[in-house]
C-alpha cells in the first residue's frame, strides 16, 4: 500500500540520486575527482524501489554503476562524494574510488568493477545468512552483460540448490558498455534464465519504482518462507555514456529519437507525477525535498574539496 510517508520516502530517495548524479556530471570537467564515473541517470527506480524494501541488516553488492545503490540503500552523501576526490574521508578512505563504495552501517557491502563479480558475493553473504539463521536477505545488483557471465548462472545453480536468501537484480538497460543486447543475445529474455534452476523471474519496467518496489516485496516474502531466490529483472535505460558525463547518443549505438524517448519514461519524472496525482505529495512538499536535497549535495561537495587528501596519493 502506497502511502504518504512511503511517497515521500522514494521521491526523497529518487532525487537525491538523480541530483548527486547531475552534480556529479557538472563537476567532473574540473578533472579534480580521481577516478572515471559510471552515472546511473535514468535508472534510479530499480535501486529505490528495491533499497524500499530492505533493512539495515539486509546485504546488497553492486557493480561499477554503484551510486544509485549505495544512496538508496542509506550510505553516507558526504563519505560518497569525498570518495570521489580521492580524499581520506571517502568511505573506503580514498582508496576505491566511484566503483567500490561502501557503506556496512546499511548494508552496502561493496561493489565491484569486474562484469558478474557482484553476484556470488552476494550469493556467500547468503550462504552466510542461513548458516547463522539470520532473517535476513542478499542482493545482487547487475547489468544485462553480466547475464551473459557463466558466474550468474553457476551462482543461480548454488543458490537455488541451497534455497538462499538471494534476490538477483538485473538492471536491463540493453547496452552492455556499447554492445547492444539484440547483437549479443537471440531473446530478450534475461528474467527467464533461473527457470532451469526453478527460480522464478519476474520482468518489470525498471522506470516504476512502485512496479519494481512490488517486485521485490513479493522475492522477500518468498525468502521469508523459506522458497529460495528470486531473480527481477527491471527494463531502464542510461540517458548518459557507459562511463562519463557526456550524453548517450553520439556513439553511433544509441539514437536521438531513442533517448528522447525514454527520456520521456524519466524514472523521478514519471514517479513526481504519479505522487500528484494521486495527492500523495503535494507541490509544495516536492520542491520542499528538491530544496534541501541540493543543500546537502552542495555541503557534501564543499566538505569534500577541503578534506585531506588519501595518504596513497
């Protein structure tokens, strides 16, 4: 059930991520962050509606793309951000820099920058959760490449075998780097694969936070009883290059016509009017959110051009 506190969480969520990114994008010509950048624009429900549905003692593992995870699930802005610079109060000290944040007080164990590596992370986290009979779950967060991996269908094997605790999360944007997925694959047909394993799947539009959000409330509650994992794979779409700033239609892969046209799905966009509508939020309360989210990416990005420098560096 959708109310006012659940509408104003996932719009606080949705924005945060949306305008960490955009700031992010507008810094990044300074060439002052010590690290490349994977922006997750356009594809922020899927960890929203996801992250809504976890605690702090529920385990997610990302991939290079992690920003929008990390934020939804509760990381720290300032520690973020400061990451990014290189600086010693990043929150892996400077060290990782944007394709390895974490945050254990939320349970945002780590991302990792190879295709796949998140997913039998995940899968030993699980492992670990029911040898302690903690009731608690583990996710993984992927793209449509790491589909193709064999450590995705060799993790699905194990964890449908010991019926883990294990959401499996595809975030589908059909371009693995700058490889579209109809060259790569004959269907598209991602949330099927754990049939085999008798995992079911389930395909959402990765742009409806409140689709992806039931989604996953539906996994968890399989996991609650006991039935094993589950794999959701949400359809989105990047508005920006696999790795920088830059918009994602002058490599030849994706057109004009089809970024205007997502560009009209936009995730914060369609989720904002939803709210509206369906007086969920009011106007008011909205640019209210928008006002004091700036703020604090504003504070966070001061914060971390006067930090220290890692001492690596």
């Amino acid at each position: 059930m959708i109310d006012h506190q659940w509408a104003e969480k996932a719009y606080t969520l949705l924005v945060t991520i949306r305008k960490t990114e955009e700031a992010i994008a507008s810094e990044y010509k300074n060439q002052e962050m010590r690290c490349p950048v994977h922006l997750s624009i356009g594809q922020e429900a899927i960890a929203v509606g996801v992250s809504m549905c976890l605690g702090n003692e529920d385990i997610v593992f990302s991939n290079h793309r992690c920003h929008s995870h990390y934020l939804a699930k509760g990381g720290n802005l300032n520690a973020m951000i400061a990451e990014l610079y290189g600086k010693s109060t990043g929150c892996v000290k400077g060290l990782g820099g944007s394709m390895h944040l974490m945050d254990d007080e939320v349970g945002m164990l780590g991302a990792s920058s190879i295709v796949g590596g998140s997913i039998p992370l995940a899968v030993g986290a699980g492992l670990t959760l029911k040898m302690r009979e903690k009731p608690h779950v583990a996710v993984t967060f992927f793209g449509d490449g790491a589909s193709e991996e064999g450590v995705f269908h060799e993790s699905m094997n194990f964890a449908a075998l010991k019926k883990l605790p294990v959401v499996f999360v595809c975030e589908n944007n059909f371009t693995a780097t700058s490889s579209p997925l109809s060259s790569r694959r004959p269907m598209d047909n991602i949330f099927r694969h754990g049939e085999v394993f008798g995992i079911p799947g389930t395909s959402v539009d990765g742009n409806d936070v409140v689709a992806v959000y039931e989604a996953t409330r539906d996994a968890v509650q399989r996991i609650r009883k006991g039935e094993g994992p589950s794999l959701i794979e949400g359809k989105t779409f990047r508005m920006l290059k696999h790795v920088g700033p830059e918009i994602d239609t002058s490599s030849g892969v994706r057109t004009q016509e089809e970024w205007n046209r997502w560009q009209e799905k936009c995730p914060v966009k369609k989720f904002e009017e939803l709210c509206l509508n369906e007086d969920l939020l009011s106007a008011r309360e909205t640019e209210k959110i928008q006002k004091r989210i700036e703020m604090k990416i504003d504070r966070a990005f001061e914060l971390a051009k006067s930090d220290p420098v890692a001492q690596w560096i």
